[in-house]
C-alpha cells in the first residue's frame, strides 16, 4: 500500500508541477494539457464501517500554489463539525432559521450526530518518508465570524513556506462519524450518501486563503484536480461515486473495496447501500461526446428508470448545445432512499434525484429536480464558481437553465397536492404550471424582494431569504433578460461565459462582462438593479379614465413606479373600435401621464403587457379596465370556496 | 340472524324515514349553509378588492390562474388565506378528510364559522331524532320545541364525548404519529412501507374513535326515544345497546358509510374542474350543492337508521318499562298510546 502510495503521489506530483518543471528545467513531454490545473489532487483510502457508522481515512493531498504569494498555511474544510453539536456556526444560523421549532435537533439522539476529527497530519516529499507532523500546530479558525467552538476550518501551519508555483504534498488521516443525514449527507437505516466527508482544502487566492466556514445557507468551493479514491464497503453493497470504477478487489474480512479514479474535477461524493437496483443506458448525439449514465434506483421506484433517463438526456443535450460540452464519458444518478433526504444535490460527475412512490407522470417533479442537478455538472462542476459568495452564479443560472428545459421537454406539468401524509398524489388537471411561476419561483422571491442585495456575499444573508434571492431572483432576473434581449443574445453570452469560465473559479463580472458581449450592449444599468440593489420592481396602472368631449373621447392614462428598481416598459392602450396605441416608457419617474384624443373610447391598459418584466411583484396592479370581470371572478371562486367551506362543516360534523 | 335482518330493516327504514322527509334535508343544508355565509361574504370581498378593475380579473374568472392566486395568497389575511387550489372540485372532500385524519384541524380563521355551524347541527339533532323516530310529521313548533329541549342535555352529552374525542384526536392521535410512527420507521428506506405502517396507525386510531362515534349516536337517540334527563345514563345506555348489538350496530354503520363512498364517487366523476364560465358556475352551484346534499342527507340518515334499529330491537310498544306520557310525549310513549288505542304500532 505504501509503495503503491508513494509511486501514487510521485506521479500526482508530476502531474501538478508543470510550472516548476517549466521554471527549473526541461518543458515536460506529456499528452495534451490537463483540462483543469490539477492543483488540488487527492489520493484517499477509507473503510465504511456500518455498524458503528464511521468512516476511517488516509489521504495523501497533492497541492501546487496557483498565486503569486507564497502559502505559510494550509486551510482544510472539515464540514461534518459543523454537526456535531449546536455551537458551530452552519447550527447557530439553522436554528435562527428554523424559528420556534427545533424540535428536529432536540430529539436526535448523540448517536446521530457527526464529527470529523483529524488524527495525523504529516507533510511528506519525495519518497515515502513522513517529513514532519503537522497536527501539533493545527487549530481551528473561525475567519467568517469569530465563533470559537466552530470547527469546520482547520488551518495547518506549514514548517515551510511554499512558493509560487511550488507543490507540497501532505498525508491527512481522519475519523467520521456519519450522522443520520444533515444538508444531504448521512445515513438511514443501510442507505448511506456521503458527501465532504473527508478534510478538503481551500483555495488559496492572491488574497489569501478563501477558506469559508460552513454556513447553514451555503455549499462549497475547492479546487479542480485528480480524485482516486478506494472504498471499502460490505460485500454485496452496490457503490456509487464520482469516476469511474477502475478496480474491486474482495478483502478477506468479508468487505470489498471500490477504487473510483476521476480527473479534473473539484468534489468527490459517494454512496453505498445493499439496496439499489443498478441500471445503465447510454446518451448519444451527433454533435456532443456520449455519456454512459448509470443509474442507482430503490426498488419501490424502478418503474421509474426512464423517467431519470429522460431527464439526463434532455439535460446533456440541452445545456450541452446551448452552453457547451459535458467533456466526461460518464454521469451517476442516484434515486435516493426514502428519508434519507440526500435528494436534489450535485456532485461532480454525480447527482442525487428524487421522486416518491407514487408520482403521476403528469407532474413533473421527478424530472425538475433530475434536470436541475443534472445541470449542475454544468453550473458548479465544470463553471467551478465560489458558492460561499456567489452562489447565484449556479443556483441561479440553473434554476433559470432547468425551467427553460422543463417548459420545452415536459410539458404541460400540473399542480398537484399530497394528502394522507404527503404520500397520496392528487393532480390538478386544470392547473397547468408555467415556467415563470414553477419554474422560476416567482412566489419565493416576492416574499424576499428586497432582503438583500444579491451581491452580498451568500453566507451573509439574512436568514431564510437565501434560497429566494440565488435561486428565484437569479432565475427571473435572467428570464427577463431573455424576454428583453432575445434567446439568441442571451445564449450567446452564457456559452461564451461557460467556454470562459470552464475549469475555472469565475467571478461575477466574469459573467456580466459576458452577457454584455453576447448581447452587444451595456447591461451595466440592468445588473445595477438586479445584482447591485435590493430594490424591488413594481410597476402599476394607476388610473384609466376615458370621457367623451364633443365627437371625441378625451382618455388619460397615469402610470406609476410603486417600487424601488427602474426597467423600461411598455404601456398599451385598447380602445372600444379594436384600435391599440403602444407606448414606451423609460421607467424612471414615478409616474406618467399620457393622453390621447380619438373617436373611440378607451377599454382597458397595461403596463408592461407582454409581460417582459418578470420581477414585477405585483401584476394585479399592471391593468385596469372599464369593463372589469372582477364580480364574475369572485362569484366563481367564492362558490368553490363555499362549498369546500360547507365539505369542512359537514366532515367535522362527524363530531356531532 | 336477527340481528342482520334487524339491521337490513333498520337501513331501509332509516333512509327512508329521511328521504319522505325533504323538508328536514333541506332546513338542515339551508340552516348550516347560513351558518357559513358570513364567511363567503368576507372572502368575496377579499378577491374583489384584490382585483380591483385589474384585467387579471378576467383570467381568474376564466378559471384557476396560478401566479393570480401566489399574489392573492402573499396579501391575503384572515378567511382570505384559506383559498386554494384544494377548493377545486373532488380535491375539497379528500382534503378535509385528510386533514380530519392528519390532525391539521380547521384552519383557525374558520374556527369560529365553523364552531357555529356545528352548533346549528347539534341544536337540531334532537328534532331530528325525534321527527324520525316518530316517523311522521311533527310540525315546526314541535319539531323547534324539541330542538330546544335536548340542545343543552346535548350539550352536556357532547361534555362526556367530547373528552373522548379530545383524547383520541389530541393525545392519542400524537402518540401515534407523532412518537410512534416516526420511532417505528426510523431507519425505514421505503416510503411503501412507511405507509403500510401509517395505514395500520390510521386503523388502530380510528377504531376507538368510531367505536365512540357509534355509541355517541346511540346515546343521542336513547336519549330523545327514551326522553332520558341523565346524559350520563344515556351515554351509558348507549354503551349497552351497542355492546349487546355489536353486529347490528357496526353492520349498519358501516353500510352508511359505503353509501357516502358510494356518493362520493358519483361527485370524483362529475365535479366540476377549476375552468370559469356563466355555465360552469351553474355546474359548480348544482353538482357542489348536491354533494353537500348527499353528505347532509348520509348525516340524518345515521341518525334516523340508528333510531329505527333501537326502536327495532328494543323501543317497541311491546317494550316493558314504559314511560309515563306527559307532554310532550316521547315517541316511545306516542308509540304506546298508539297501541294501546289502535292497537297498531307507530312506524311507517
């Protein structure tokens, strides 16, 4: 093991010194150019104990400095403290989050709680000899807020500085005790998903470290390198994991272990249960590279295989011709257990779904949720942005990138409500669910408009607006970049972004740099709205009045900004002969008077009627009309209302 | 045997004893629909002024727009926020149901509508015993004076019951759900199972809640047949009845409830969807309103059938122990003078 290991870490040392080599020496003789710089590369052995749900592991981390600065330090995630009790950081802010009840923490036994405790750190080079333990000067740092008893960064500080360019490589062993599952990671009964389950450094930019403590509100953000990694599970157990499976080798104790090799990527998750079905099928198109998928289905939803096929297909072909090539041969999806809640997450080459039991094809949730994380291999493991910061540069642009797939691929997709526990699927047949209401979530973001400026940095949101502002607001306010621009300029500046920012750690002006070339204009007025303020649009019609003066009619219509932000709409006006007259206006006033003098009196306005502004917060107000249906309206569903009203008396009557 | 052809009659006698008489049906949907109305009144207006003259008013009126209702719902206050979806069609019955069974309760804007309605009901469930029981017309002032009478021995009656009930939909209902199950499926993977094991809670939890149901309705009836002044002595006879009659008290209950499933599967075909229209409206008003019937009806008819299988074991003329008429008189001993004069028993 320990040859196998040093020969390992020499060659992953190799792999990441090009600079050096191209610095001291010769240029090295190599294949095409890694796609990724490789800086962070790791080679991991762990062992799976279910029993006692631990996780014992060796690695050897290979990093090169990509900065200009030397590094005096390390800085190591270690995320599973974030649980290990209700003093860290990522607990403080759920609890904040969760309001009165928290009664889900109150009643996990110890044994359900994680940790991760770092047993040896030594600094190793060349050959195989441990150079120097590091474990005596390693602390825990809290640089985000100051809480002393957080422990989800670990900063090691090196005997050495390493320079420029340099690579140091160092053996990190740990124990982790898995927990029933805290933010998609853990385990229920035999299912487990394991995700940032071993020490993972940060990344070092010219600033310094960007080594983020782990927030309740926030996901991750490393470096792009090589993963080999070798699991060892019971034997039988079917194992899913970033890579691909190189080797399986049986171990006399009644265990197998897995090796799963993957390049250029900045994540490695993981799952093991005796319990998935496997199944695979293959992508194929004639302009992108294939993919094999694999799929790790329960068997209560094996039924529903193609449904996660589908989904993977229309993902890798969609995004792949908008934006750009998914460049590995393979992707893992795993339909996670019942209540393990690991569902509706990504990992590079790796992705959790989700879908229950029973679920009519007419919904399309299963689907949502599959393209979403799909897409994640996109926006997150190939565009490799800071989600600690910036999480809008994925959430978002998926979120908007998923609802554009959902509308082309599956519609029409119904409202539906469980009942009975939340297992029994009632469909509405008539409630078809639009992309900008479904998709983009508009009811979400309404609630937290003006929260927070989305240039915040994510951690620091206020709590439980995250969600709403990188998801929904990101995903409305690129939408209606589309409805503005046109598809084609939008599209173009997100290629142009994913084919500049692929492998890389973008920022967000990396992105509107980019958008502004697509489109061919500067968007800087609109980004300064959206990105810059927490301002929230609301545009409305505030009075409509149309009087015959003579053989004419004399109308007047004022339009108002009742919010904050500033956008350019139209405003119609129909007229009782059929006519329209369509007005621009710039926006930027609080209101506008226009008038008209015609032979036909005025029937109904809008502002904004084609509906371009999808962040308005109140649509309701964008009209008015002479010959309202409001009584007809509320006759219709005051008599639903009433009779589900007179069903609520004569259920209860049961009492009587 | 008996006790089956007792049933049997007891059914068809019941149903219709309730269905000769469609003023009852009637005074009963008209009196808990009014009982409601005050709450139809503020939710129409809180549509309207949401809408305003607003174009999206057309829209909604066309039928069930979605973005509509998430900005109604974000301003919506009071009974306004108990507009949804689920007041769509066949979706209405399943949701109250669920929620019964859930333990969600009634949304606390509806509270107090909903209390008074159930008063309503309980105020005129000793008419109706009473009226059925008899089998014949009584007359408002009589069918009032009733009313009046057992509201309050009702009312203490639903003291004792209600305990029950507040201990089997409280304490009981949380044990089971919210400790035991989630303690039973711990470490279960599959949501089939896990509902397997909710389907068996349900069972455990309402078998005790129907068994208290089926002798609060003999309870009642006892008590109005019997023109009982101790509820604890109703409740108590109530308790033998069943306990002595399981089969046909059961059997009978049991047949009424597959006739409100039976109902209830008409109304899953023809409820009207969530698209507007003058003609929809109309569909809404006259399918809806027929549903509400039909539960109405299922309602009386409990309590009619359950009179007629006491009446028919028990509170016959022959029945020994007999009340001293005084007016006014109990059918029991309505049914006596009857036989004693006629010499004919008093059922239809």
């Amino acid at each position: 093991m320990r040859r196998r290991h040093a020969a390992l870490v020499a060659l992953l040392v190799a792999l990441a010194m090009p600079a050096t080599f191209a610095r001291g020496g010769q240029a090295p003789v190599s294949a095409a150019p890694a796609p990724s710089p490789r800086n962070a590369n790791y080679s991991i052995d762990v062992d799976l104990d279910p029993a006692s749900r631990t996780i014992t592991g060796r690695a050897v981390v290979t990093w090169r400095n990509l900065t200009s600065k030397p590094a005096s330090e390390l800085r190591f995630h270690t995320y599973w403290n974030a649980w290990r009790d209700t003093t860290s950081t990522w607990m403080r802010e759920w609890i904040r989050g969760a309001g009165p009840d928290t009664s889900e923490l109150t009643r996990r036994p110890k044994s359900e709680w994680a940790s991760m405790d770092v047993t040896a750190i030594r600094l190793l080079a060349g050959g195989t000899t441990a150079m120097a333990d590091l474990l005596g000067g390693a602390h825990y740092i809290a640089p985000d807020d100051g809480n002393a008893e957080d422990r989800t960064v670990l900063a090691v500080p090196l005997p050495k500085s390493v320079g420029p360019g340099e690579t140091i490589a160092v053996e990190v062993s740990w124990i982790a005790h898995v927990p029933r599952t805290f933010a998609r990671t853990g385990v229920v009964g035999n299912s487990f998903f394991l995700a940032q389950w071993f020490p993972k450094l940060g990344v070092l930019e010219d600033g310094g470290w960007n080594t983020h403590q782990f927030h309740a509100s926030t996901e991750f953000f490393s470096d792009y390198g090589v993963y080999d990694v070798r699991m060892t599970v019971p034997r039988g157990w079917v194992v899913g994991a970033t890579g691909v499976e190189r080797s399986r080798t049986d171990t006399p104790t009644g265990k197998t272990v897995h090796q799963y090799v993957q390049e250029d990527v900045h994540d490695f998750a993981w799952t093991t249960s005796p319990d998935y079905i496997v199944k695979t099928e293959r992508f194929e198109h004639k302009r992108l590279q294939a993919v094999e998928m694999r799929l790790l289905i329960q068997p209560e939803h094996a039924s529903q295989a193609d449904r996660y096929f589908m989904a993977t297909r229309a993902t890798l072909r969609s995004y792949g011709e908008w934006y750009g090539p998914y460049p590995y041969v393979h992707i893992t999806i795993v339909d996670p257990a019942f209540q393990t809640e690991a569902g509706g997450m990504e990992y590079p080459t790796l992705f959790t779904g989700g879908t229950n039991w029973l679920a009519p094809l007419t919904v399309t949730d299963p689907e949502d949720v599959t393209v979403h994380e799909c897409g994640h291999q996109f926006w997150y493991g190939l565009v490799g942005n800071n989600e600690f910061e910036h999480a809008w540069i994925d959430e978002g642009l998926n979120t908007f990138s998923t609802a554009r797939v959902i509308e082309e691929t599956f519609s029409p997709n119904f409202y539906e409500r469980r009942f009975f526990g939340g297992v029994v699927p009632w469909v509405f047949h008539d409630i078809a669910m639009s992309r900008e209401i479904a998709g983009d979530r508009m009811a979400g973001y309404r609630t937290a408009a003006r929260s927070d400026a989305q240039q915040t940095p994510s951690w620091r949101y206020a709590s439980g607006t995250g969600g709403a502002i990188t998801y929904n607001k990101t995903a409305l306010w690129l939408h209606t970049l589309e409805r503005y621009l046109g598809w084609r300029r939008l599209q173009r500046g997100m290629s142009l972004f994913f084919a500049r920012s692929t492998f890389k750690h973008p920022t967000p002006e990396d992105f509107f740099s980019a958008i502004n070339e697509g489109a061919g204009r500067d968007l800087s007025w609109y980004f300064d709205q959206v990105y810059r303020s927490s301002n929230a649009f609301d545009y409305a019609l505030g009075t409509l009045t149309t009087e015959k003066r003579g053989d004419a009619y004399h109308t007047e219509v004022m339009v108002q900004r009742r919010g904050e932000a500033l956008f350019p709409v139209d405003v119609q006006v129909i007229f009782d002969d059929g006519s329209r007259v369509r007005e621009h206006w710039d926006g930027r006033e609080r209101w506008k008077l226009y008038t008209w003098d015609r032979s036909a009196a005025a029937v109904s306005a809008e502002v904004d009627p084609d509906n371009v502004l999808l962040l308005d917060i109140d649509r309701t107000n964008n009209s008015r009309t002479l010959t309202p249906q409001t009584n007809k309206a509320a006759r219709q569903w005051t008599a639903r209302w009433f009779l589900w009203l007179q069903d609520l008396v004569q259920t209860y009557a049961f009492f009587v | 045997m008996r006790s089956s052809s007792e049933s049997a009659r007891a059914f068809w006698r019941g149903w219709s004893r309730v269905l000769l008489a469609p003023e009852t049906i009637l005074g009963v949907w008209l009196a808990t629909a009014l009982a409601a109305l005050p709450a139809a009144i503020l939710m129409h207006d809180a549509i309207s002024t949401q809408l305003g003259s607003s174009l999206t008013a057309s829209k909604v009126a066309a039928g069930f727009d979605y973005g509509w209702w998430e900005e109604f719902e974000a301003q919506a206050r009071g009974v306004a926020t108990t507009l949804a979806p689920v007041v769509i069609g066949a979706a209405a019955p399943v949701s109250n149901w669920s929620s019964l069974i859930d333990g969600s309760g009634i949304p606390r804007s509806l509270l107090v509508q909903v209390t008074f309605a159930l008063t309503v009901w309980l105020f005129l469930s000793g008419g109706l015993i009473d009226r059925f029981a008899r089998g014949r017309r009584i007359g408002t002032r009589a069918f009032f004076g009733t009313c009046g009478l057992f509201f309050f021995r009702f009312l203490r009656l639903g003291l004792l019951i209600g305990a029950a009930y507040y201990v089997l939909t409280g304490w009981f209902h949380a044990l089971l759900f919210d400790v035991l199950f989630p303690w039973i499926t711990h470490e279960v993977t599959s949501e089939r199972a896990a509902f397997a094991w909710r389907v068996a809670l349900y069972s455990i939890w309402l078998l005790p809640l129907l068994a208290v149901n089926i002798v609060a309705d003999y309870a009642k009836v006892r008590a109005v047949v019997e023109d009982r002044r101790s509820m604890l002595g109703a409740l108590a006879a109530g308790a033998r009845f069943v306990a002595r009659h399981p089969v046909a008290a059961v059997g009978l209950y049991f047949t009424n409830t597959l006739v409100l499933a039976v109902c209830f599967s008409l109304y899953l075909l023809a409820a009207p969807g969530a698209h507007g229209g003058d003609w929809r409206l109309l569909e809404v008003l006259v399918i809806g309103q027929a549903w509400i019937l039909a539960r109405v009806t299922t309602k009386l008819a409990f309590m009619s059938t359950s009179a007629a299988l006491f009446q028919g074991l028990l509170a016959h003329a022959e029945y020994t122990a007999p009340p001293v008429p005084v007016w006014p008189e109990s059918p029991a001993a309505e049914a006596i003078e009857n036989a004693v004069r006629f010499g004919v028993r008093s059922e239809p």
